[in-house]
C-alpha cells in the first residue's frame, strides 16, 4: 500500500472512530492466545454497528483486505503479520441481557463471561462453554463446543452485518451450522449479537456441572501453556489427539512450539515459539499422521496474514 493511500485510509478511520481506537503495525502476539504474530497494518476498535457498517463499505469499496477479531483463541498470526486491517468490536458488543430464558450477548462478550451470566440467572444449557476462551461471535462462527455441547444445540438467532452494511437477522437453521463450521465462515458476514434460547434450571446444580467441567479441562488440557486450544477438528471415526499420540508424535518440539504430552490435540507455545514454528508443527503432525494412518487432520485454527 502506497503511503498516499494510506493516508487516505487512515484519513477516513479518523473520520469514523476516535485517534486512540487507530493503531499502527500492532503486534498481534498482543491480541491471541498463541501469544504470537507480527504486527497488523492498521488496528481499528469500532464502538458500535454504524462504525463498523462504515468502515466495511469503504474496505470493501477501496478493495482493502480486513478481518474481524474476536478473542483471538483460534488464530495463528504470521510473523510478518497481518498487511491490511484487523477490526476489533468493542463498546456496543459487549453487552449481555437476560429476559426469561434467553440470554442475548454481543459479539465481543467472552464465551464463558455469557456462560457464568446464564448460572447466575439459574439457566442451564451453556456449561459446556464456560471454559471455551473465545468469545460469542467467534463461537457461533466456529460453532464452538466441547463435552457434548455445541452452539447450535442453544442458539436461537443470530443478528450479522453483510459486507454492504444491511443488517440481517439469521434463525437456527439459516446458520447452516455443521462440526466447527457455520454459514458465517462461508460467506462475508460480520457477527453482531446472538441469542441464544436455555432452560430454567437450578443454580447450584449448573454450578456444580461448570465446577465438574472445569476440574477435567485443568486434569487433561494444557491449560498453563499459551495455546488455540483443540489444535485439530476431531476427524470422522477417530480422535486427532489418539492419532498424533500413537504416530510417535507426542512431545514432538520445533522451536518453542510443542506437541503437548497432556493431549496430543494440543499443539502449546512453551513462550518462546515464533509463528513459523507453530505453524510448521501443526504441519508436520499433519504429515506424520497422513503417512502413518491414512487420515488426513484438518487444523481448526485460522491461518491469518503472511507465513
């Protein structure tokens, strides 16, 4: 990008959104749970839709590549970074309601800030969340889920803006929500708010299920180590943590990136890995389980910028 127009870009966020919400070549090792990643081009924090809806249009009207940012937990950064604009949704999407038995979050509310919410309420069906690290909209994007439960099992509505601005509201099954995917991930929808559906129930009984959920997530998962979390979706008839296990690949280290010995699944940054390093270990465990099984592993993390 030429600096004319980049002035020019820059120019019209000032125009839209306060100085501070700009900042220039942030790294985005700030921004995910890998805690790696270049620096990102232009970091802009939109307040509310109509900041968003005008920044989208000229994006896309000036053919500037942009990716919305949610809590950044399934997301590898290149270490050259990002060249074009990260969008982060804050103010507005952050808010959470509760009326009867539906919970409606914005986007940017923390998957398990909307599962503690829905205990606090006496409203069960969200403990499967409450220690997922993203946040909502990423959730319902990814259809996020663990120990039986997923986002389309609650989800009743989802509000998203399309690339031209125009507001829609999706039911549950215009969602199309599939194993970790949904019709947000295929088409350029932004996610603003969801609602989600629960039932009534007894507070100290969900409680006791988070509590439950939490000891076996703190026993099998990694969870002191800087991760994406599940680093592979689960592939038809096996588990991906089993296959890099018995394919020898358990411990297995490039740089400061590990394939962790807790769970296979998991591939952990040890603090000093760079993201080449991840990357290059997520594709070698790819490999290693192709050759030896047959089965090829699909990474449920987003691979974002230049590697």
């Amino acid at each position: 990008m030429g600096a004319q127009v980049s002035r020019a870009l820059l120019e019209y966020l000032e125009s839209v959104v306060p100085a501070e919400n700009i900042l220039l070549e942030e790294p985005m090792h700030k921004h995910t749970t890998f805690r790696v990643g270049g620096p990102a081009e232009v970091f802009v924090t939109v307040e509310n839709s109509k900041q968003l809806e005008k920044i989208i249009k000229y994006l896309n009207l000036v053919e500037r590549p942009y990716f919305i940012l949610g809590n950044g937990s399934n997301l590898l950064v290149g270490d050259k970074g990002y060249r074009g604009v990260i969008i982060r949704l804050g103010g507005d999407f952050n808010h959470l309601t509760v009326e009867g038995t539906l919970l409606t979050a914005g986007a940017s509310v923390l998957l398990s800030a909307a599962a503690r919410a829905a205990m606090e309420n006496g409203l069960a069906g969200m403990e499967f969340a409450s220690g997922i690290p993203g946040s909502v909209g990423g959730g319902v994007k990814m259809n996020a889920g663990a120990y039986d439960g997923e986002m389309r099992n609650i989800v009743e509505s989802v509000q998203v803006m399309y690339k031209d601005g125009s507001i829609l509201d999706l039911d549950n099954e215009t969602m199309e929500f599939g194993y970790r995917n949904s019709v947000i991930k295929n088409r350029p929808y932004v996610v603003l708010q969801v609602s989600m559906r629960l039932q009534e129930g007894d507070r100290e009984t969900i409680l006791a299920r988070v509590n439950e959920l939490t000891a076996r997530r703190k026993e099998k998962q990694p969870l002191e180590y800087a991760s994406a979390g599940s680093t592979f979706k689960r592939p038809e008839g096996h588990f991906a943590g089993k296959l890099i296990m018995d394919s020898g690949m358990r411990g297995a280290r490039i740089g400061g990136a590990r394939v962790s010995e807790k769970h296979c699944g998991f591939v952990i940054n040890d603090g000093t890995a760079v993201a080449a390093d991840i990357a290059e270990l997520i594709q070698e465990v790819i490999e290693t389980v192709k050759e030896k099984f047959g089965v090829t592993l699909e990474p449920e993390v987003i691979f974002l910028g230049d590697f």
